[in-house]
C-alpha cells in the first residue's frame, strides 16, 4: 500500500525555519493547491504591481503563525522598510524556494535565451581601422539595445 502520509509527516518534521531581512520565520509544511495556482498562473498576463501582490499573498499564505503570531506583521513590515529592502529577487527567490519545500519538487528553470547579437562574417584583424572597430562597437550596442 502506498502511504502518502509518510511523506506528508516528513514535511511536518522538517526544519522549516527560514531566515530573510534579518527576520527569521516558520513556513507551513503545505498548503491548499489554488494557492499555488496563483503562482503557476502568474507569468502568464499578470502585470508586474499584480506579481508583487500575488509573491506577497504566497508567502503570507505560507507564513506559519501557530507559534509566531506576529509573523504576518512582521513580514509586511519587513517588505515596506526602506532601508535594506527584500527586492524583487529576493522576494521571487523566496517564492520559488517555499514552492518547491510545499510541494516537494523543484520550480520550473526558465529557458535561457541568447543576447540576439549573431555573428554574421568574419571577424576583425589586427589590419582593422579604428574607425571601423569603433563603428562596429556603436552598431553592436544600438543592436543591444533595442
């Protein structure tokens, strides 16, 4: 017979402390799956200030309170502070990091995708002038930067 609460109790048992900001919190061993369906559904059209709100809600819904329960407080807190403030990695950092302890599997890597600058001849010699490698680094950056 397969017993799922097995692992189930494993997640319970864990250290499942973790440390952001200087502020150490307790996360739920698990939690409802439509909570997670915000943040598999995030990428998709929510806007960036719709993104910030959803990490938030994710990791507020994650935040155990059973022995801490100022620990809502404090992580709103600790996201409005001005100085040393948890950025926009760290948050996504965390977010990711919560997922893959509550459901025990690793977050999708996104695929990595090159810079769009090709190579497209042959490439310069010693012979080159400079006007022509100062050129060619103007036409790379006004590339780069579209």
């Amino acid at each position: 017979m397969q017993d799922f609460d097995i692992e189930r109790a494993k997640r319970y048992e864990a250290d499942r402390r973790f440390k952001i900001g200087g502020e150490v919190f307790v996360h739920k061993p698990t939690v409802r799956p439509d909570l997670m369906i915000a943040y598999e559904d995030m990428a998709r059209d929510a806007s960036a200030k719709e993104a910030l709100e959803i990490m938030d809600d994710l990791v507020i819904g994650w935040l155990d309170t059973t022995d801490d329960p100022d620990a809502v407080e404090r992580y709103r807190e600790l996201r409005l502070r001005d100085e040393d403030p948890i950025g926009g990695g760290d948050l996504s950092d965390l977010v990711k990091w919560l997922y893959q302890n509550s459901a025990r599997r690793p977050t999708t890597a996104s695929t990595s995708s090159d810079d769009g600058r090709k190579i497209t001849g042959t490439s310069s010699t010693d012979g080159s002038s400079p006007e022509q490698d100062e050129a060619s680094k103007d036409s790379v950056l006004e590339s780069s930067a579209t």
